[in-house]
C-alpha cells in the first residue's frame, strides 16, 4: 500500500535481493501510470494506453497482462533493460503524486535500517530521477492534454479491471505517435 513519506518519515531499503513480492512478476503491478515526459522513456518497450482510473483519465503503461503474467524483460530474475527501464520501475518503492511523495509499505526492501531512500525533506540521489524534477507541473500538463483527447479513444482491452483505451482520432501530435507505435511491439 502507499503511504506518503511524511506520515512515516524516513524511509530506508535493503535493496531487492531478499524480496519474496517480485515486483516484476506479475500480479503485484501490471500497470503504471506516465506523465507525457513519460512516453519518450518507454513507448520502445511498453505499450502505452489510456484509461480512467478513479474517475479520471490517465496515461497508462502496460507491464504485463495480469496476475499470472512476468515482465517480459525479465530473464532468469534479471531485468534485461536495467540501465533503460521506465521510471516507475526505476523509482519504485517511492512514486511522486503532486507534490508528495510516497512508498509502498509493502515492499519487503523497505526496513527501519540499511540505505537512505527518502524522507519528507530529501530523495537519496541514488533513487532520483528527473520525473521527480516539477512533477506537480508535468502531471498537470498531462491532465491538460489528455483533455484535448478523451472524445477520441475507443476501448482495446481491460488488465486488472481498468479498461484500456486507444486514440482513434485524428490529431498529428508527438504523443499520440508515440502512442500508436508502443501498441506495435
């Protein structure tokens, strides 16, 4: 579960080594949400779809297709695209909304002892990344283009319960290229 990071104070991980709860293999997150900085970073690897979550349109990467389902660049627990791998997986167990940040207090890295991660006043530079940088104002801009979209999307399929939609329109824009190409991997 999330929490922010100001109601636990600081934060710090042992790293992935010991973990029981494989982030990557399915079931624990098969989803994650991008900011339009985002599609750059992963419409190469991931598919990149929209849908309303809790009422509100998002962009939304697929990870896998569900609870049975691995990272299709996981290889013998390795993550094949490390060094390339998209922000949610590069942040996790910390994920920024608005201008707080929080932590999945499920995670088994997170413990009272090992690295710094976090805390309400600091990011451990080693965990940073540059989506953290204004993220209040990426996400609102994200909000206001998909804005301009939410008449144009058609459904494609549903993972988890959230119902994935494409752009169907006909706007010539950056994003929605990067779009269309992520669903041809």
């Amino acid at each position: 579960m999330f929490v922010p990071v100001k109601t636990v104070g600081s934060v710090y991980f042992t790293g992935c080594t010991t973990c029981t709860n494989r982030c990557c293999e399915g079931g624990k997150f098969s989803l994650a949400p991008l900011v339009l900085e985002d599609f750059e970073r992963v419409y190469k690897n991931f598919e990149i779809f929209f849908g309303f979550v809790d009422g509100s349109l998002k962009a939304i990467m697929v990870l896998n297709r569900g609870s049975t389902d691995v990272c299709k660049y996981l290889e013998n627990g390795i993550c094949t695209i490390y060094e390339n791998r998209p922000p949610a997986c590069k942040l996790y167990p910390i994920s920024p909304y608005y201008d707080e940040i929080y932590v999945d207090s499920g995670c088994d890295g997170i413990s009272s002892s090992g690295e710094f991660l976090v805390s309400p006043e600091k990011i451990n530079p080693n965990f940073m990344d540059e989506r953290l940088d204004n993220f209040s104002s990426k996400l609102q801009n994200t909000y206001d283009w998909l804005d301009t979209i939410k008449y144009d999307l058609d459904y494609v399929d549903n993972i988890m319960g959230i119902n994935l939609l494409k752009y169907v329109g006909s706007l010539d824009d950056k994003y929605i290229k990067m779009h269309l190409n992520s669903m041809l991997i």
